[in-house]
C-alpha cells in the first residue's frame, strides 16, 4: 500500500480567467492572475491510495462516495497516468474532503483538483509542470498548484502544451497582503462558472473589446504592481477587471447575473471608504457569485474592518477565523464613520468573514 497526503487551497483571482478558446483541453481566452491563499483556512485535504488489491479507482468526497466516471475527472486521471514514471497500471483510491465553513458557498473545485493532482503527482513521480493536469479538471486549479501570486498563460498551441500557470513571486515578496472574505449568500451559485463564460463568449459583444483592447494591458501593469509592491495600481486594476467580467456577463444573452444587492452595497462601501480615507486601501473582487474577497495591506485591516463593523449590523465575528494572524484593536472613528454615512447607501447583512493571506501553495502532509 502507498499513500499520500496533501493540502491545497482555493485561488482568488485578481485578473479574471471568464472564456475558454477549447472546452474538452480547457484553454482559456485570455491570461489570469490571482493569490492562493493560506492553506490554514480554506483548503482541500486529499489522500490517494494505491495497492495491489485495488481492482477499479474509486473516490469519496467529503465522506460520500462520487461516481469516478465525471469526465473532468477522468481527463486528469488519463493525462497524469500518461506521464507516469512508475507504473500507470495502478489503479487508486482518493478521499477527499475540504475545510470551507458549510455556509461559506465557495468554489472549491480549484482547491480540490489541485490537491488531487499534486497528490496523485507524488504517487506517480511526475516531476515536471503539473499545472496542465490541474488545468485539465478545472481551469482556475491549475494556479492553485503555486502559492504566492500566480499567472495562468493562455498559450497559444492547439494542444495545449504552453497553457501552463507559473508563480510571479512567492507570499514572502508581499507579506503584508491580507485577505478578507465577506461571505453573503449560502446558497449553491445558479449558472455554474463553465456555462457563464460559454454564455458570455457566444453573445457578448463586449467580451471582444476585454480580450483584444483590455486585457493584453491590464496583466501586463497588474503583474508589475505586484513586483513594485505598488497597492494603489493593483487594487484599481483588481477592482476595474471584477467590474468588467460583471460587465461582460450582463452583456450576455440571456444575460449572467452573479451579484446581487448585498455586493452592489459592498462595492459602494468601499468606494465611499477609500474617498474618506482618501487613499485606494481596499481592493474588492467577486467570482461567480455575490461574495466579496477584499485584498488590503495589515496595516488598514483594523481601520477598515472597524468601519465594516459598524456599517454592516449586526456586526461581525472574527475570532474563529483569525487562526495565527495577528489582529491589533478595531479602529473605531467617529469622524471616519460621519464621511462615509453621506454617501453610502442602506446596509446590507454579511453572514460572517474569513480572515487570511496569501499561502505557500500545496502542501505534504505525513502519513494520516
Ligand atoms: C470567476 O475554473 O471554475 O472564478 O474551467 O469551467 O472549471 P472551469 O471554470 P472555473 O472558473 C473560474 C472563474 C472565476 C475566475 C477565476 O478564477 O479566474
């Protein structure tokens, strides 16, 4: 019997991967750019197994048994056997489970196939890039695969073979980022990620002035505000490439729609905040579906989340999600709050928030 562990956790991407040029190889239309964040609080735990009394592959996820045939699925498993280098004959047992909090509604799917590969990577001794067979389960877990910041390159090959995600700098080049996620909706998202962007390539025609005239551009300066450590340039390019895949999936037909009123008061709330402070300090981005991932820098975190607090009653509940972040006093201003209150619209109710930073990418665990 031979075994083993690992931990990978999601990605939020800060340059939207929304568009696929190949649905069966999963390429994307355009570049990506996104953070894996710390493994300690929303991660996929994953054991795969392999013996000679195996008879068929089997997997569980989170405890229940799944059908092996999703083709996703068996993408990945052909291609990481494929570039086996001990013997692809095996056949394996996967129990995988993650560590969101059941109401978070957050994708786990990139997590969850990057874990699955770097495990099943470890079992087969592949050594080169394996951010491909990530890719091949779901695009966005092929960044998942790195920690620190990541860039995920379209390529341009009909194959495939250059569509490869690659770190731009490790957590430890910007320590201080940190990461909020204001979770507002529990629910399961109504148009799964893979039919949204399908929609949006086949009817939008804004979709082609993002591809051609925006985004080119806009990894280039993003990728750089990373390397300078510059906040400003980031969080307005983070902010302005969340607006636009919202923008594109509104202008699909039927049109997508992800948001809702809770995100829109978010997205004001922190216009309004950064006009009082008169300084860009927090960046907002949504995914496929209505909850924030703020990015700001440590030292703004009391402040802002000060002001959160009293704008989003009935208050929030950080304790359970700090795990080892150190977390200074709420900032309470009274003169701060009398800036904002003229312009922010009514309040909306957050479920809670989760806490945390950028990670170190997957990790070994020893035997369970
Ligand atoms: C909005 O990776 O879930 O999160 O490749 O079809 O599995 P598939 O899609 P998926 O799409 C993620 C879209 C996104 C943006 C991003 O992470 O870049």
């Amino acid at each position: 019997m031979c075994t083993v562990t690992c931990l990978a956790s999601i990605n939020i991407a800060v340059i939207k991967y929304w568009g696929k040029r190949d649905e069966v190889l999963i390429l994307p239309v355009n570049d990506s750019i996104s953070a894996t964040l710390d493994t300690d609080h929303l991660h996929a735990k994953t054991t795969v197994m392999t013996s000679s009394t195996f008879k068929e592959d089997r997997i569980w996820l989170n405890g229940k048994e799944e059908d092996i045939k999703n083709p996703r699925l068996q993408n990945c498993l052909t291609q990481i056997r494929k570039r086996a280098r001990n013997s692809n004959q095996w056949k394996v047992h996967i129990c995988s489970e993650n560590n969101f909090p059941t109401a978070a509604g957050l994708a786990s799917s990139a997590a969850g196939y990057a874990c699955l590969v770097v495990a099943l990577a470890k079992l087969y001794q592949i050594e080169d890039d394996i951010t491909s067979l990530a890719r091949s389960g779901s695009g966005s877990a092929c960044r998942s695969v790195m920690g620190g910041f990541v860039k995920w390159c379209m390529g341009s090959e009909s194959n495939g073979a250059d569509s490869i995600a690659k770190q731009i700098v490790p957590a430890s080049h910007w320590p201080e980022m940190r990461i909020l996620i204001l979770v507002v909706n529990d629910t399961k998202k109504k148009i799964s990620s893979s039919i949204g962007m399908k929609r949006t390539i086949e009817t939008s025609d804004l979709m082609q002035h993002r591809i051609k005239h925006v985004l080119p551009n806009r990894v280039k300066i993003i990728e750089q505000a990373i390397i300078e450590k510059d906040f400003k340039t980031f969080a307005e390019h983070t902010i302005k490439d969340s607006n636009q895949m919202h923008a594109v999936c509104l202008d699909a037909y039927p049109p997508v729609i992800y948001m809702n009123d809770v995100s829109h008061t978010i997205i004001n709330f922190v216009h309004a905040y950064n006009e009082a402070v008169n300084e860009v300090k927090v960046a907002y981005t949504f995914d496929a579906g209505p909850n924030a991932t703020l990015y700001l820098l440590e030292e703004n975190v009391p402040e802002f989340v000060g002001v959160l607090d009293h704008f989003f009653p009935p208050g929030i509940n950080l304790e359970q999600y700090r795990k080892g972040l150190t977390f200074k006093e709420v900032i309470n201003s009274q003169e701060l709050f009398n800036k904002i209150n003229t312009t922010r619209q009514a309040p909306g109710s957050l479920k809670y928030i989760i806490y945390t930073k950028v990670g170190n990418g997957p990790k070994y665990l020893e035997d369970p």
